[in-house]
C-alpha cells in the first residue's frame, strides 16, 4: 500500500487560510503601489510645474535672454534630481537649454497657461517632463514662448519603494502574525482529537471496550462511529471465541472417550501388527485432544485473557510442579529432559495457567522438532530485574528464513516431525504479548542447539511471606532424566 502524502490537518487548514491572505495581501501591495506612485507623482509633477513657471518668469523679465544662473542654481537646490530645460521664443526658435530636449506631443497644440506633463527618455535617463506655452509680455518679445523642463525620476521612484517598502513590511508582519495565530488556534482546536488520537495509542489490541474521549460537536460523530465498528468487532470477536470454545469442549469430550478406549484395547492385546496400529490409534487421538486445548487456548488468548488476572508467583516452583507431567511426555516422545531450576525462588506477575501452556508448548515443540532420542532441557534463572524461563534441544535447529514464520498459526518448519498442528508457538508468541514479555530463538548454524527464551521482568518485592515449600532453598536440578 502506497504511504499517504496528503499534508496534516493542521497544515491543510493553514494552506487554506494563508493562500487567500497572501493573494489579499498581493493586491493590497499592488494597491499600495499604485497609491504611492500617484502620490509621489502629484508631488514631484507640482515640483516640475514650478519649475517651469519659474523658468517662464526669469524668461520673460529678462526680455528674452538666457534665463540667470541664480534661477537654474536655486531650482537644483530644491532637489537631488537633474533637471534639463528648452526653451522656444517666437517662430518656434531655439533661446536656450538643452536643444535636443523634445518631450512627446505637438508643440503647437499646447494651450497657453495649462502645462502638459508626459513621460520621456533622454541621454538614456528617464525623465518626467512638462511643456508650458506662454505669452511674453515684454516689449522686446511679444510672442508666444514655449519652456519645455525635463526632471529625472530617481527620488520619485526611491519614495514610491519606501512608501511600498513600509506598508510590505506591515502585511508581511500581519501575514506572518496570522499564520502563528492560526497555527495555535488549528492545534488547540485539534487538541481534544489528539487526545482522543492518544487514547488509543495506549490501548492493547484486545481493550475493544468503548472509547471515551470529550471531543467537539463537529467531530463527536467519528468516535460515535469508531465506537459502533469496535462494538460490532467485539461482538464478532465474541461469536467467534463461542465457537471455538463450543467446538473445543464438543471434540475434548469424544476424543478423551475415544482415547481411553484405545488405551483399554491396547492392553488387552498382545503384541503385534494389530496393537502397534491400535498403539498409533491411541497416538492419533492424543494429538487431536491436545489440538483442541490449544484451539481453546488460542481462542480465550485471542479474546483478550477475560477474567484472567495476572498474580505473584514463583515460576521455577510451577515448572517443579510440571516435573512429572513433562517426564510422561518425553517417555511418549522417546525423548531425554532435564531440567536446571534456580533454588531461589523467581517470582514474576502473570497468568500461572498461561505460562504451564508456555512451559508446555515449547518443550512438545522441542521433542516432536527434534525426533526419537532429542535431549531437551528446561531451565528458569533470574539475571537482574529478568527472569528467564529457557527450552533447549539438540535437534536439527531452525533455518533462519523461518525462524519469524514458525510463530504464526498453523505455520511448521520445513524439518518438523510429525504429529504438530502448528499452534503451539503461536500460543508461545500470543501469551508473551499479552504478559508484556519477550521471546527470542537462537538456533544453527549459529548456536550448537536450538534455544528458545522468554523473557519476563522480575517481581524483586519482599517474597518472604510468598515463599513456600516448592520454592525452598533445596537444589532442584533434574538432569538426564530419561523415560
């Protein structure tokens, strides 16, 4: 399955929310822009009319002559820009200034008195010019004068990028306060799903009971939902585990009948073909007995260990106490066991019915793994705050591409005898995860043996008053023994 790239919540809410605000924010820009433009220009286009009005009067006082120096000086002085000016007496001749000015338009459309301002490229500068037609009153030249006067734009166009700078600077200061405040406001807003999120992180896979969570209005209905799918999961769940445990209780009872009756007509018989085949009857039936405890087993694991409560005991005392059973076992399996128990006591909190099944499974693994003459040991010792419970055999091992396969439901090993219904390390691997335990197998080539362990954390209170006679201070060290 593809992973899913869609953004988070919060990062989804965030591009929704500051997308439209930064294009709001573009066109304020763009408005600024204009505003600041229009302004500056106002300004600076008042500046240059003055200009050329002031040009037109040291013009006209002096009689047509070259406009004074004092004039030129003091309109420089008034600003950074350079300023070029032409100036046209009476049949359109040249007087003074820069003859090669020539600001776009018709000169003799001008009305007199009303200043045409237009934009122009002179000696590759750009310019904001204005024409202004006049009528000079002096003697000496009544005609019409013309005064073109060219500004250059830079302090114009340096006011416009302050003026835009600012207010930038403002949206981008708002933009920004917006997004952490929408940032915050989206995880507060999203806190109570987190929450609920976080609820259930901590759940086992078998808590299928109703989640509680206080969320909002608006997202009550997903846990109202999630709340319906795991009811109608754990009435599955429920059918399910019904129809094993019928299934297991209705087969136990015909097979242990089943089974006695074989073992009365192996007795009776003498030997031969005949009691050897009843001898593998009795061997068949046993086997199907055991699968349906494990079935059993299995199902009451699966629906989540209901009313088994974990308590204090010693685990090396409950493996004494399976010394006898286990014994029967490997004489049935012509196998050799031993066994190497801690004379301390080593106390664990857990299920004492669940980890005989652990103990069980993994010494019958261990003898029907390794065939006829197996020698399998068994051993609990605590190392520290561990208690390790350990089941060793000198059979074939375990290849290590199956060495993860072997713990799922019905799965055997390619090299396993026969006889195994392929649950008993699925049980192994389903009561350690539910007891908060580990196991781990180390087999060859690597090892010379094949070692199973589980793993539990040590109960280290006072076990004083929890001690008794099975786990008193005698060694207990059943080595060899063999049926």
């Amino acid at each position: 399955m593809r992973a899913d790239r869609r953004p988070s919540v919060t990062w989804s809410v965030l591009l929704w929310l500051l997308v439209p605000l930064s294009l709001v924010v573009l066109a304020f820009l763009g408005e600024a822009w204009v505003s600041a433009r229009r302004a500056t220009d106002r300004l600076y286009d008042q500046m240059l009319v003055a200009s050329a009005i002031s040009i037109s009067e040291a013009v006209d006082r002096t009689y047509g002559d070259l406009v004074e120096d004092e004039i030129i000086a003091l309109l420089r002085n008034t600003t950074q820009e350079r300023i070029f000016y032409r100036i046209i007496g009476p049949s359109r001749s040249y007087l003074t200034g820069y003859e090669d000015l020539r600001p776009p338009g018709d000169e003799t459309a001008l009305e007199p008195g009303v200043p045409r301002i237009s934009d122009m490229t002179y000696r590759g500068q750009r310019l904001r010019a204005v024409s202004l037609r006049f009528f000079g009153s002096d003697a000496l030249m009544p005609d019409w004068i013309t005064v073109h006067v060219g500004m250059t734009r830079n302090e114009r166009d340096a006011a416009t990028l302050a003026s835009v700078t600012s207010s930038a600077l403002r949206l981008g200061v708002l933009l920004a306060g917006a997004g952490v405040l929408a940032f915050f406001a989206v995880r507060r807003g999203l806190r109570s799903l987190l929450q609920f999120r976080d609820q259930l992180d901590v759940r086992s896979a078998t808590d299928l009971s109703p989640i509680q969570a206080a969320l909002p209005s608006d997202l009550r209905s997903i846990g109202e939902a999630l709340n319906t799918l795991v009811a109608r999961l754990r009435q599955a769940m429920e059918h399910e585990r019904e129809f094993i445990d019928n299934a297991s209780h209705q087969l136990r009872s015909p097979l242990t009948s089943l089974q006695l009756r074989a073992q009365l007509l192996q007795r009776e018989l003498p030997d031969g073909p005949l009691r050897d085949r009843i001898s593998a009857l009795v061997d068949d039936t046993r086997a199907s007995a055991r699968l349906a405890d494990q079935l059993l087993v299995y199902s009451r694991n699966e629906a989540g260990l209901r009313g088994a409560e974990t308590t204090r005991f010693d685990l090396a005392a409950l493996v004494r106490q399976m010394v006898p059973e286990l014994l029967l076992m490997s004489e049935r399996q012509g196998c050799d066991i031993g066994f190497s128990l801690q004379p301390e006591p080593t106390f664990i909190q857990g299920v004492e019915l669940l980890c005989r099944e652990i103990v069980m499974n993994l010494v019958d693994n261990a003898m029907r793994h390794g065939g006829d003459g197996t020698v399998v040991d068994v051993a609990v010792a605590q190392t520290g705050s561990q208690v390790i419970l350990t089941v060793t055999d000198d059979g074939p091992g375990v290849p290590p591409d199956e060495r993860e396969k072997i713990f799922g439901r019905f799965q055997r090993g390619a090299s396993a005898g026969a006889g195994g219904s392929g649950l008993g390390l699925a049980i192994v691997r389903q009561i350690v995860d539910r007891l908060g335990a580990m196991v781990d197998l180390e087999s060859r080539p690597e090892a010379e043996t094949t070692r199973f362990r589980v793993i539990f954390k040590a109960d280290l209170r006072d076990a004083k008053k929890d001690h008794n006679d099975g786990g008193g201070n005698e060694v207990s060290d059943f080595s060899d023994g063999s049926a």
